[in-house]
C-alpha cells in the first residue's frame, strides 16, 4: 500500500527521463519513467496549444524550452529521490532523516526558482510580454496540477 501511495505522487511529476530513487522503489523505475515521458510529452502539448505561437517564435521558444525542461528535470529527479527516501522511511523516520529531508527540499524549491529565474530572461528574448506571462501562467497551473497529485499520495509525517 505504501508502495502504491507514493508512486502515484510520483507518477505525477512531468519529467523525461529516469530519476535516481530509493532502492526500495527500483521495481516502480520503468513504470515512473514511462509516466514521465508520457506527462512531459502532454505539458508541452498543452503550452503548444496555449501559446499559440507563430513559425518564427516557435522556433526559437522551443530551441530555449529544451534546455529550460533539461535544467528542471535535473533539479526535479533530485525532487523525486527525496520523495522516495520519505517513502522508504516515513513508517519510521527519524529527526535527523526529517531535517535532512526538509532542508533538501527546501533547497530544490530555490534551486528551482533559479532556473525559473535565468530562464526568463531568456524566453523574454524571444517572446512578447504577454505571450511570456502567459507561458509563466502555465507552467504555474500545470505545477500545481502536480503538486496537488504528489500531495494526495504522499502520507504526512506521523506524530
């Protein structure tokens, strides 16, 4: 059951390809990277059709996209390692596991922003300001789609 709770929560998160885990969660790998593949493929499909974008700015909009995705996804498979220690050892996890692991966490958040952060300069190069806030627009919806999936299958710290 503990298996099946959290690799819902990771099966949410839209990245390309295998991400080191816990080795108690080797037997989810293939599954977690078809899902990602899947959902990667889907996020990009859906800013396709948001943007809306002509010949030229998607040409180069895509161009800077992939190594935006490749940034994040570096940052993100650090996000799904942290998830899969909890896993493993939420039944029983100690101070310190649970110190260690806020605090990396804590540091994905930041390390994320950052990339958030570099990157628009970057698509501002290349996109309209409103095209750029509605690209930022949903990236922050399709986010929170997937927090609120990792949300509903990761079990809180017991008391």
């Amino acid at each position: 059951m503990r298996n099946r709770i959290l690799a819902l929560g990771l099966l949410a998160l839209p990245l390309f390809t295998f991400a080191q885990t816990n080795e108690q969660f080797a037997d989810l790998n293939d599954a977690i990277e078809m899902v990602r593949s899947m959902a990667a493929l889907e996020r990009r499909a859906v800013i396709a059709e948001q943007l809306q974008l002509t010949s030229e700015e998607s040409t180069k909009f895509w161009s800077i996209y992939d190594d935006y995705a490749v940034d994040k996804k570096r940052i993100n498979d650090r996000l799904i390692k942290i998830i899969t220690d909890y896993g493993a050892n939420f039944e029983n996890l100690s101070d310190e596991l649970a110190t260690s692991l806020v605090d990396d966490h804590m540091d994905v958040q930041s390390d994320l922003l950052k990339v958030r952060s570099r990157y628009l300069r970057k698509f501002d190069k290349v996109l309209a300001p409103k095209t750029l806030a509605r690209f930022y627009q949903i990236e922050n919806k399709l986010d929170a789609v997937t927090n609120v999936v990792m949300a509903q299958g990761i079990p809180l710290v017991a008391e």
